[in-house]
C-alpha cells in the first residue's frame, strides 16, 4: 500500500488535496442541511472558496502531458461555481432555482471527479481506468439527480 506522500508528491498537490478534502466536506454538509440559513451561508462560502482554489490549483498540475481532460472539467467546475453564486448577488426572477442547481450539480461534478482522481491513483490500466470511472461517474450523477430533484421538489422549485 503507497503512503500518502509517495501519492501526492508536490506542494501544489497537497494544496489540491487539502482543498479537494474541504469543498467535499462542506459541499456535503450544504447539500444535506436546511438551505437559507446562516450556516448554510457560512459553509456554502467556505464550499466557494475551497473550489474556486481546488479548480485554480489543477492548472499546476500536469498528469498527461499538458492539457488535459481534468483541466477542461476544471474549467466547467469554475462556470458551475459562476452559476451559483452570480445569481445570488443579482437576485433576478429564478435566482434561487438557479443558484440550487448549479451548486448542486457543482458537488455531484467534485465526487465525480473524486472517482477519475481514485482512478488515476490506484487502477494502472487504462482501459479498465475509463471504465471505472464512467461507471462510478454515471452512479453518482444518477444518485446525486435524485439527491436534487428531491430537494428541488420539497423547495418547489421543480
């Protein structure tokens, strides 16, 4: 079994992991907690910031040669994160609905990519890479819709 340090291997890496832990952390917390509360507020933030530096941090990190698909989901982690929150600055007609769906989809897209980082740390295959990734990538996004359509209907934003 590798050690923690013989996985993670940088500074920039432990940083990109320490986030990663945080935003799941408190991304779980806000997605299982009364919504509009203070301490949803207060944990939310800390959920923006924490995926805002774990996004930042992946473009230092270089895995495949350069450019890569992870860089690219990065980039659309950031939009979703965007998604969330200017809605909740501007709050124009739906702000709420879309600030609850994209932050949603936000913590569904970070534990599906928890999967493609297990896999790119454990499973050596690459053929078996990509199948175990679509496959815990397709459980959870269906796992994290019902998650969301069920919160979304008791909101009454469905």
């Amino acid at each position: 079994m590798r050690t923690l340090n013989e996985i993670i291997n940088s500074n920039i890496g432990w940083f990109h992991f320490i986030t990663a832990v945080l935003a799941m952390i408190t991304g779980t917390i806000v997605l299982l907690n009364k919504k509009g509360t203070l301490f949803h507020k207060r944990v939310g933030y800390v959920y923006v910031v924490s995926m805002i530096l774990l996004n930042v941090s992946s473009f230092f990190i270089v895995n495949f040669g350069g450019f890569s698909l992870f860089h690219f989901f990065a980039i659309i982690s950031l939009i979703a994160i965007s998604g969330g929150m200017i809605p909740t600055i501007k709050k124009k007609k739906n702000w709420l609905a879309y600030h609850f769906y994209f932050m949603n989809w936000s913590v569904v897209g970070l534990y599906c990519a928890f999967w493609a980082e297990l896999g790119t740390r454990f499973v050596g295959n690459m053929q078996q890479f990509w199948w175990m990734v679509a496959a815990a990538t397709i459980i959870t996004s269906v796992l994290g819709s019902i998650v969301i359509n069920k919160e979304a209907k008791k909101l009454n934003l469905r």
